[in-house]
C-alpha cells in the first residue's frame, strides 16, 4: 500500500500553493463551538467514554435522522474511521465489494486492505454520470458481500437522481447485499437538502459526522448507525480494537454541534459555499469550460480536452492545488475534480492560475 494520489500530489505541491485539493473546506470553525470546547477542558477532566460513544451524543445522532434509537449508532474518529471498522466488520478474504466509478478513492483501497476485492461499476460521464443499470448487474457475483456509496458525491458533487436511487436499492434488497452509504456531504447543499437513506427498506448502514458540516475537520468526530442494530454490533465491537473510543473533546464539541441552536448557525458555511459557487461558475461559463454542475459538496468536476494529470500536473507547477479526475477511476479521465470551499479571495485568486494555465496549454 501506498499513500493515496490525493496526499502524494499534496506533498508535492510548491510552498504556499493554494489547495483546491484536498476535501476540507477552508473556513474557520465556528466560534460558539471553540469556545465550547475551550469551557470544557477548563472544567472537565478528559477522559475515556463508552466504546461506542457518550449516550447523549448517541441519541443526539438519531434524533438527527429521527430515528429510534436502540443500541444502533456508534460514534467514530472522523467518518473515514467509520468507513474502516463497516469494512471491516463484514469482509473476510475473497469478498466482493461493489463500487461507483468514478468514487471516493479510499473504499478501493480499504477493501485490499482487507484482502477483498473491489469491484467497480460505471456512472456514464456521457449521460451526465448517471447509473449504468446493465454495468451495476454484470459484476453481481455469488461473492458479492457489500456496495459502498458515496451519496451526495465525491469528486462529482451531485447525487444520485431518484431512478438511480431506487435502483441501486432494489439492487441490494434483492440480492441480500449489505449497502453502505456515506452521506458526509448532506449538510452541504446549495438548494436542497438530500434525503437520508437511513429508512430505506434494505439493509442500511449510514455514514456521516461533522468534519464538512461545521468544519470540523481537525476533530475526527464522525458516526455510523442503521434502524437495523444487528449490522451496528459487531462494527462497535471492531471500533473498540481499531481505537478504543473517539476523543472525549470532540464527542463533546459534537454534542453541542447537533443542538438545535448550533445547526441553525452551519447555515453561514452553507452560504459561503453557494457564494463561492457562483463565483465558479461565472467563471467557467466566461471561459467557456463546460462542468459536471453540482447539487451538494464543495466540488466542481470540471470537463478537460487535455490530459486531465498531466493538467494538475501543471497547475501544480504554477502553484494551484487540484486533483485529476482519474485517479477517482476511469470515468473521471480527462475531468479535474476542483474544491471551492475557500476565502473568496483565494478562490479567484487560484482561479486565474487555473484560466493562464489552460489558455497556455490550449494556444
């Protein structure tokens, strides 16, 4: 195993580059939780809490997806954790797992972590990325254990449209798979707001947390929960080896984040985020630059007539942070997956670089 080609090309980058790279927003975490958190380690002594997290933290999470709660959320370090210990919690050697192409890179790889075996299936760049139905049903095989979605998605920043939706769950009920779905871009929609899958009629585990929602990506608090509480035992059981329990501050600091009070205030980063939006967008279209157009998530998958690595290649040079679209699977060849969720003058700023860098290329 090797580093990820999101961090390689990071590490790589000029001193002082502008990152439209990595998937964090960029804006500071809002002040009533720092000084939350501040008052806490003040007063409180930090400690270890339950494996599967605080109680209250635990009820806070399924009165989120208004749920019952009953033993079925496990509270995790950050929602990647929470990626992890599903996996491997139900993957033994030789299992098949079914994945969007293009997709968050780090399913593939934690899947041969565990020696399974993933299985890609397309969403056609040339339909608007919309699910290859004949595609999903050929890599069905008696092996065939677990599919994992990202829902809304990274790189492309969309979701799933309803046929789809449907689709891929009937999909699953049908052949008794168990459906992973992270959701840790929900909060942050331009318009409206997805539907959970948390009450689909199938067998369900939900991902999320607050790393994108109220930028907090520093605090690793994340979660996972079904209505099924079988599927969420033996998770709980994993999460105990793989790390004990997530940080006493941060399951604190999260309790605070998911109060009705606090919720209201993410709408600021919710803001800023469709501001930037259309700043990027003007800009494409004044360019000409055609785009996958988003519905949620800070990104922008933005179509290239060139080399889409040997693009971030160069862009990398001129000091501009991107990401090609290939390395999150074929479908993304010749795309540059772009992150917006910056200052206002750093995006135009990395902007221009992007515009002198292609008029360079193209001449």
């Amino acid at each position: 195993m090797e580093k990820s080609e999101i961090r390689q090309i990071f590490d790589n980058a000029p001193k002082d580059s502008i990152n439209f790279g990595l998937g964090e927003l960029q804006f500071d975490t809002p002040k009533t939780l720092l000084k939350h958190a501040s008052d806490i380690i003040s007063n409180e002594t930090i400690r270890y809490t339950p494996n599967a997290g605080m109680l209250e933290l635990r009820r806070s999470v399924a009165n989120y997806y208004a749920i019952p709660f009953k033993n079925n959320v496990c509270i995790t370090v950050g929602a990647q954790e929470a990626i992890f210990a599903s996996l491997f919690s139900f993957i033994e050697s030789g299992d098949e797992v079914l994945i969007p192409d293009p997709s968050f890179i780090a399913y593939n790889s934690i899947v041969r972590m565990l020696d399974g075996i993933p299985v890609s299936f397309d969403l056609d760049p040339r339909k608007n990325f919309k699910l290859d139905k004949n595609s999903l049903a050929k890599k069905l095989t008696p092996k065939t254990k677990m599919l994992i979605l990202n829902d809304p998605s990274n790189p492309l920043g969309t979701n799933l449209d309803k046929e789809d939706r449907a689709e891929i769950i009937e999909f699953c009920t049908k052949n008794k798979i168990i459906l992973i779905v992270d959701e840790i871009y929900r909060e942050l929609y331009l318009k409206r707001r997805s539907r959970s899958y948390i009450k689909e009629k199938c067998n369900v585990i939900v991902i999320s947390g607050l790393s994108k929602s109220h930028c907090l990506s520093g605090w690793r608090i994340g979660w996972l929960t079904s209505q099924n509480e079988d599927l969420i035992k033996p998770i709980i059981t994993a999460h105990q080896y793989i790390c004990t329990c997530a940080p006493y501050l941060s399951q604190k600091v999260a309790l605070k984040a998911l109060s009705k009070d606090e919720f209201t205030d993410i709408s600021d980063i919710r803001k800023k985020i469709v501001h930037n939006f259309k700043i990027v967008k003007g800009f494409m279209q004044d360019l000409n630059l055609k785009f996958h157009r988003p519905s949620s998530a800070p990104y922008l998958f933005l179509k290239t007539e060139i080399d889409d690595r040997g693009l971030a290649k160069k862009l990398l040079d001129n000091g501009l942070i991107t990401m090609p679209g290939s390395i999150f699977g074929k479908n993304g060849k010749k795309w540059l997956r772009i992150n917006y969720g910056v200052d206002e003058k750093t995006l135009k700023k990395g902007l221009n670089i992007l515009s002198d860098t292609i008029k360079s290329l193209t001449r």
